[in-house]
C-alpha cells in the first residue's frame, strides 16, 4: 500500500494507501442537540448559555444543535453513501453520567451502542473521544478540571465507556486539544468559566495530561484490544527572522502552545523551556508522588493532529504591563505574514505546508508516532450565497483547501511519515462554541430551520478522492 505519485506531462496523480482512513470529526455538543433529552445531564455550555446567552452568535445554544441524537441513522447511511470508511465522534460526558459520576444513564448506553452498531453495519469504523469541551456541571462546580477529584470521575467516566464500548470500538482518544479549555477557561475568556489566571490554567493543562496518562492505563489493564491516543491541535510556530530573538520567541511559543501536551503524551516528558517559564512564573502545578512516572509509562498509541493554521512568532517589541495578568504573549509577540493566504470567513491564515511540517517533525522527533489528520476544515460565514439552484452549496473553496493539505500530506508519506488518514472537520454543518453556527464547515449542509440536510460540491468531490484512494490534476 505504498504511496506513489505519478508525473506525466499533464497530470500529477496523488495516490494514497488503499487502507487510509477517509472521514470526518465531529462532537456531541455540537452535534447531538437534545441536551436537556434522554436523561442528559447538565454540561458547562448548557450552563453557561442559560446565564450568558449574548455571549452566543445570533444567542444561538446547542440545545438542538444539528439533532443527530434523533437522525443518526439517516446521517449515518448517508457517511455510507458519500464513501466514508472512518467517523470520529465523542461521548457527552453528562449523557452518560449526568451527575459527572455515579449513577450511569442507560438511555445514554443505548443511544452509543445504536451509533457504533449502525457505523459497524455500515462498515464505517467508529473512532471515540471522551473529553470534546464538555465538562459535566455538577463537576465544574467541584472545580472542575482543577480539581484532582474531577481527574478520578473522569477516569471512571473512562473506564466505564473502555467497558462498554471497547470490545466494537478500537480506536479511543482521550481528549480532543485539551489546551483550548485552558485557553477558553482560564486565559482567554472565551469558555466557561471565564477564569483568566495562569497558575489555574497551568493545574488545568496538567490535570489534563494526567487524567489522559491515567485513562490510557486503565485501558491497557483492562486488557482492550484497541489502540488508544490523543487529539492536539498542533501549529507549527514559524519565526519571523532568523535573528536569535525570533527563533527564540517561536520556540517560546511552540513549547507553550504545542510541546505542552504534544511531549508527555508521545514522550512522556516535558520540554525543558516550558518548565523554566512555569518556575519563572511561580506557576508549578500541584503534583503528587508518582505522577511523573505514570505519565513517563503511558503514552500513546495514535497521535491525532487538528491543523488548521500555523502561528508566526517574533521577537516581544514593548515590555509586558507588570500589573496585568500574566499571559504567555508577555513572551513574545504574534506576527501577520505579509502576503499570507487568509481564510477571509474565519480569519485564520491558511498555510498548507503546516501539515507537511507538522507530519516531518513528528517522524523526525517523536519516533514516527502512528498519526492521522483528525481536524482540517474551512469555516465559512453566510455559506448560503454559495448555494445553486437545485440546493447544494457550490464550495469550491472547500475543494481546493482539502486538496492543497492532500497534497502536502501526501508528500510527507512519500518521505516516509506514519499518517493513517484524513478526517475533514465536519460531516455536517454544526453549532461550534461561542460561534454557534457562523462558520460552516460540512460536507453536509444543515438547514436549521428543517434540519434538511444537503450534500455539498465538495462532499461529492471527496467521495470521488476515496473510491479512487486519491486524485490526478
Ligand atoms: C476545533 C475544535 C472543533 C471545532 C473546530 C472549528 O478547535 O476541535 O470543536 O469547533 O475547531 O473551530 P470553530 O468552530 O471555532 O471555527
């Protein structure tokens, strides 16, 4: 299954491994709606909506979200249809424990095992994640991911779904980029509970790491057939110069944002220059006897990578306000390429190479950890306009976004990286954070008014690129 590609005068052919994963990511806040159905408990973004809705676009909730709860099946057959062989979503954490622990909801078992039985019928594989943002209440109101006792329930909520699910699912992650809580929660004001504080979100970032360390254990003495990682949202850090202070500063910047998680998790160590800024900062988290060992014997089998766009760094221009906050950008400062390709929907640059580079530097430095692109997307604001007469969205920018990563993705194969597959973020248009449904990012366009759901330009285009394991242009 060796990748090749073809030159003839005309065409480049890009083929892929005929057993690469073809899907796409999802998770159940966004997704499942019938938040307050089915014996669900309470989770952060039901709570914080029900205080703060302006802090929502358009006041929009996830409490209907794009209903999969109830349409599963239809949107499930329709996976099928477009040709995806892989489908990653994730368990509320309040569905299945609505309290965050103890009584377990049965109505949440049955509703799980319906959608992997039906991913199964439909020989699409089920990949699980169990943290996707969604801390049940009741433990956000025990402290939440600061809490020592919140990293036990979890790994209990861990356990029991490695029980009940592990013997059909053989794919789990533990968290999807476990540094946006800290980012949204506890330094950037843009999650529940709106907290900006370093040292906090350093204890959050390393309960984190813990609680994942801790669950890919009890998943290996349970003696499961499957393999088992972790989601990051990885941006490669690129310099503005060369100059001794910009290759500084980004290396700042990659060890805050991307070594962070990306080290213990595949390591089981931390980088050196993160450590020497928390000691700085009088922000060591607490630890207990042990901990470091643990993490250091249980890393991962499978890293998932979520790119999106690259972060370019230089040298810190002004010294920090020494009365605000503590935040990393007192280390160093952001830098907008001249000339950088914008996604003008999101604004976020677009840098196709960063999934090159990001695939090389795994091979080259983190032992060829078996890998796959779980999150690439385009979110696209007033994806109406795009719409043609007989009702699918014309989204050729989509198509040239997925090819152009496709191609760089493919050339780190040729030079020998460990990446399984390719997950477009989303299946379906679906309610994301704060955002709620600004950008849209399917294959599957959702009227939210109906929930009709119509398949995009690009959703036929990609079904193509799978049943011929790649493309020619
Ligand atoms: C990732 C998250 C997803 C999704 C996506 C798109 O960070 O894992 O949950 O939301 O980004 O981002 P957004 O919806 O904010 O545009």
């Amino acid at each position: 299954t060796n990748p090749t590609e073809t030159k003839t005068s005309a065409a480049v052919t890009y083929q892929f491994p005929t057993d690469f994963w073809w899907g796409t990511a999802s998770s159940a806040t966004q997704m499942e709606g019938a938040a307050f159905e089915g014996g669900k408990g309470l989770n952060i973004w039901d709570y914080w909506y029900m205080q703060q809705p302006n802090r929502f676009f358009n006041g929009v909730s996830a409490t209907e979200a794009s209903n999969f709860y109830h349409l599963y099946e239809q949107d499930i057959a329709l996976m099928k249809e477009l040709g995806h062989n892989t489908f990653r979503f994730s368990i509320s954490w309040s569905r299945l424990f609505p309290e965050g622990v103890g009584e377990v909801n049965e109505e949440a078992i049955t509703f799980y095992n319906n959608v992997i039985n039906c991913l199964i019928d439909h020989d699409i594989e089920p990949f699980i994640n169990l943290y996707h943002f969604d801390m049940p209440m009741a433990l956000q109101d025990r402290g939440g991911w600061e809490s020592r006792d919140v990293v036990d329930a979890y790994v209990q909520f861990a356990k029991t779904c490695f029980e009940l699910f592990g013997d059909r699912v053989m794919t789990w992650f533990t968290h999807n980029e476990p540094i946006v809580p800290v980012e949204g929660g506890y330094l950037y004001d843009f999650h529940y509970p709106n907290v900006v504080d370093f040292k906090r979100a350093v204890q959050v970032a390393y309960h984190s790491i813990l609680s994942s360390a801790l669950a890919i254990q009890a998943y290996r003495k349970q003696g499961q057939p499957g393999q088992i990682g972790i989601i990051l949202n990885l941006t490669p850090s690129y310099p503005r110069s060369q100059h001794p202070a910009d290759l500084k500063a980004s290396r700042l910047a990659d060890a805050i944002f991307n070594r962070s998680f990306l080290d213990p998790s595949v390591l089981g160590t931390f980088p050196k220059e993160l450590i020497d800024v928390l000691q700085e900062q009088g922000a060591m988290p607490e630890m207990q006897p042990g901990d470091l060992d643990l993490i250091r014997a249980n890393t991962i089998d499978l890293l998932g990578i979520n790119y999106y766009q690259p972060r370019r760094v230089k040298a810190k221009a002004s010294l920090p306000n020494p009365d605000a906050p503590f935040l990393p950008e007192n280390l160093f400062d952001f830098y907008e390429m001249p000339g950088r390709k914008m996604n003008p929907y999101r604004g976020w640059e677009i840098y196709e190479q960063g999934v090159y580079d990001i695939l090389i530097n795994l091979k080259d430095n983190y032992g060829n950890i078996p890998c796959f692109i779980s999150e690439n997307g385009m979110g696209v604001e007033g994806e109406e306009r795009y719409r043609d007469t007989d009702g699918s969205v014309q989204d050729d920018y989509r198509i040239d976004f997925i090819r152009e990563h496709l191609k760089w993705t493919h050339r780190a194969l040729e030079e020998g990286a460990n990446v399984k597959g390719y997950h477009l973020w989303t299946f379906m248009d679906n309610w994301s954070w704060s955002n709620a449904y600004k950008n849209r990012y399917g294959f599957v366009g959702v009227d939210l008014a109906t929930q009709e759901r119509t398949v995009k330009k690009s959703g036929h285009w990609f079904k193509q690129v799978i049943t011929n394991h790649g493309f020619t242009e």
